[in-house]
C-alpha cells in the first residue's frame, strides 16, 4: 500500500509540475490582459493591448541629489489544491490537465487582481502604489525623503521649483480645469527628452476627457456611422481606463524610469506540487516577490478629485 501511495503520489505531482508549468505563461498574460496597470507593469505587455507608442526613453539629464530609493521585496502567494477525489475522477491520459488549468487560472486571476490593486494604492502588505510614488515632502518613500532630497518628489499642477510641503494635485470639475490640469501635470512629469507615456485613470474620467474632443462624424460604411474614437491620447501618452485606478484620479508614468520588479523565480511563478500531510489533496504556491520602483520620482504624477 505504502509503495502504491508512493508511486502515484509521484506521477500526479509530476503531472501537475509539468501541466502548471506549461500553461503558466499563457494563463499569466491572458490575467495580465484584465488591469492595465497589470500589463504594464507585471506583463510588460501594455504596447499589444492597448496600442501605446514605445514604452523607452534615455535619460538626458544630468546628475545631481540622490533620486534613487531602496525597497523592500513583498510576497504574494496563491495556492492551487487538486483533491484525491477530483484526481480519480479524472484520471487516465491528459484529462487532469482541465482541472488544474481551471485552478491555475483562478489562482492567477487571483493573485494578480490582490497585486495590481496594490499597484494603486500600498495596502498592508502590499508594494509601493503609484498613490504613494506620486507625492511630494511628507512621510519618505521607500527610504527618501522628499523634504531633505528636493528632486525626490512630484510636482502635481504646481508651479516648478514649489516647496515639497506646499505642491498640490488636486484638480476639480473637468470641464473647466480638466485639460488644463492634464497638460500641466503631463508637462511637470516630463524632464528633457522623458515625458509620459501612459495615462492611467478611471472610466469616468476617461469619458470626461473624450467628451472634451470635438468629434467628427466619420463613415466605414453607408450604414454604418462612428462619433467616437477607438483609442485616446494626450499629447504623446497613450490614456486609458482602469476600474482598479483610485477613483478621480490620473496618474502619468513613464515605464523607463517607473516599474515593476521582480525576483527570479518569484514572477508569478508556480512553486512545486506537495501532497498535504495526513490529507487527500496536493498544494501548488503560485507566487510573486516584487516592488515598484522608481529610478526618479519627477517622472511620475498625478492629478486628483476630478469630477464632471
């Protein structure tokens, strides 16, 4: 009995390696496909989903203080759990392969929902949020101080050269101050030849911004008339919406200065099948260990409270 145990034990825990380790990559990117902020900064898949321009840029500013943080790696895990019962239920050639697909795409979808949300907005546990990066003076960020380090900070719909304690974000109603906002927060996140390249926000917002664009009445076919517009842009940044973005709010980034880390071995990858102790069942981790960094906090901003 023990041998038998054994043996299976070991075939249903290379199976489900071996199945898990096939389909994690497509399953991954197709979750990174629901959160823009998701496909930029864990998928790097943006450009595809969203039609962006290039996502790079030289940096050619000189040096001056130090803008350059050091973070703390945060873990999150998911866990897949294939029972003895599903296993016997659906064993003989490939036909376990559906079940753990149906829990790895749950545990996927899962972990990069808790993940992007923290993307946002640093929860307990979770990593640095573009919230928190987009700030000025105040409590430190990863580390730095924008009080003490001038150039660790971002700039909002300030004038240049604002006390870190007195810069502001705050918009308003959009159809009197939404554009404006925009092209001078986009302008107080650019520096030489790096500007942003995406806009991040909310539906409402972004439905704001299209209704400020005089539309013109085109045909595609005789019966077939569009008033609207497939994509929007703001100057050279690409500006989407994100049910997950914080509510009233824009932030513009810069992927070459602004991202996503994460450890090897750790970017949402599935860790190996153990049978549970004294239990019919075999746990798979599916994990990430990262942070968001920023080579330069100037680079990234935002503008909030906007309303209609």
């Amino acid at each position: 009995m023990s041998v038998a145990t054994l043996t299976e034990s070991r075939e249903f825990g290379r199976r489900l390696e071996h199945t898990a380790e096939a389909r994690m990559p497509g399953l991954a990117q197709n979750a990174f496909q629901h959160s823009p902020i998701a496909a930029l900064f864990l998928g790097r898949t943006f450009d595809a989903a969203f039609g962006s321009g290039p996502l790079n840029g030289t940096d050619t500013t000189p040096s001056d203080t130090v803008r350059h943080s050091r973070a703390n790696w945060i873990d999150a895990s998911a866990t897949v759990t294939i029972s003895e019962r599903e296993r016997l239920e659906n064993q003989g050639g490939n036909r376990i392969v559906p079940i753990i697909q149906a829990e790895m795409e749950n545990a996927t979808l899962s972990l990069v929902d808790i993940v992007a949300d923290s993307l946002y907005d640093q929860s307990t546990l979770g990593p640095t949020g573009l919230e928190q990066m987009a700030t000025a003076g105040g409590a430190a960020v990863q580390g730095l101080d924008g009080d003490t380090y001038a150039n660790w900070n971002s700039r909002g719909v300030s004038a240049r050269g604002t006390a870190a304690a007195s810069v502001s974000f705050a918009s308003g109603s959009f159809s009197a101050q939404g554009v404006a906002d925009m092209r001078t927060s986009y302008n107080n996140a650019s520096e030489g030849a790096l500007k942003p390249q995406i806009g991040l926000t909310t539906y409402s917002v972004l439905e704001f911004y299209e209704g400020q664009i005089v539309p013109q009445e085109r045909y595609t076919s005789p019966q077939m008339g569009n008033l609207s517009f497939m994509n929007l842009a703001f100057k050279d940044a690409v500006v989407v919406g994100d049910p997950k973005c914080t509510s009233g709010t824009l932030y513009w980034v810069n992927p070459a200065s602004t991202f996503a880390v994460a450890l090897t071995g750790a970017n949402f990858t599935n860790g190996e099948a153990h049978r549970a102790e004294k239990q019919e069942a075999t746990n798979m981790q599916l994990m990430w260990k990262g942070q968001l960094v920023s080579k330069d906090r100037r680079l990234v901003n935002k503008i909030n409270s906007i309303t209609a």
